[in-house]
C-alpha cells in the first residue's frame, strides 16, 4: 500500500462525493416517486417478518424496481465508498508503525462484501415473493446490521486515523 498517494484518495473522495450529492438523491427519488418509503437495507436491523412485510408493501411493481436497484446501481455504489475508505485509510496508514492502523484497509473492504451479500440476500426475497426463501430470509436483517457495524467502524476508525495523522503530521513539521 506504499503506492498509494495522495492522488488516490483525492479521486475516490471526488467519486464518493458525487455519488452522494448526485447519485443518491436521484436513486431516493425514483423509490419516493414508486411509493416506497422503506427499504431493508437503509435499516439497522429487521426481522424475517418485517422483511416480507416491506416486500408486501412494495407491490410488483416496487418489488422489480427494488431488485433492479440492486443489479445496477446498487453494484456501483460500495465500490464507491470502499474506494473512498480503503484508499484513504491505506494512505493514512501506511508509514504508521503500529500493524492495526497499517491493516485498517481491510475493514471497508469487507464492509463491500457484506453489503453485497445483503443486496443478493434481499434482492432475491423480493424476486421470489410471495415464495418463502428460508435461509436468505432469515439471515438478512443480521447481514445489514453486520454491513452498518463494519461501514460504521470504518468510518469511526478513518476519523481516528486522520487525527493521528494530522497530529503526527503537526508534531513532525514542528521539530523541523
């Protein structure tokens, strides 16, 4: 991760930046425009019941537009905050002598991986209701959780970093 400059992260928080001010907007949009208020994955936690409730409320309609979302936007998205998370914590990191904050990278990259496995998790109840998808079902709500713990604790742990950073970065310039 040594190759990681400064460069890196500018362009991933720049990519970030714009998902959150023009991708995301759009994407709220088009669900409030479909009537859907609530989404699984904007919640902590939800239960097998809630899940099916949500998928119930949504119609077929909000159901197809709901996996669609997951395919396709959905996709782009954490590679767009992982970037954004990963290369800046690699960069922080990277000269620092304790391991944790040198292998900090990694947690916003599993946080990717959870998230995906959430969205093939529910993507596939909505496709499958009214069937019942025993195991996927019952392990989505504690899949979210695990991805807002995880993207929480990256974001906790990219904040702490930098404070150390800047202050190293302070401590280092003044004994110049």
């Amino acid at each position: 991760m040594k190759r990681i400059s400064w460069i890196h992260v500018f362009v991933s928080l720049i990519v970030f930046l714009a998902f959150m001010i023009f991708v995301l907007p759009a994407e709220s949009n088009k669900s409030t425009e479909l009537g859907i208020e609530q989404s699984p994955d904007t919640s902590f936690f939800y239960t097998k019941e809630e899940l099916y409730f949500i998928a119930d409320s949504y119609g077929e309609e909000g159901r197809a537009f709901y996996v669609n979302q997951r395919f396709t936007f959905d996709l782009i998205w954490p590679i767009a905050y992982g970037l954004f998370l990963t290369m800046t914590l690699a960069y922080l990191g990277k000269n620092a002598s304790s391991k944790w904050i040198r292998k900090a990278f990694y947690l916003p990259i599993g946080s990717v991986v959870i998230d995906y496995l959430e969205n093939i998790m529910t993507a596939t109840v909505m496709y499958r209701y009214p069937k019942e998808t025993m195991i996927f079902s019952d392990l989505a709500g504690f899949v979210t959780a695990l991805k807002w713990i995880s993207l929480s604790l990256s974001f906790v742990i990219l904040l702490v970093i930098g404070v150390i950073y800047v202050i190293h970065s302070l401590k280092k310039e003044k004994s110049l």
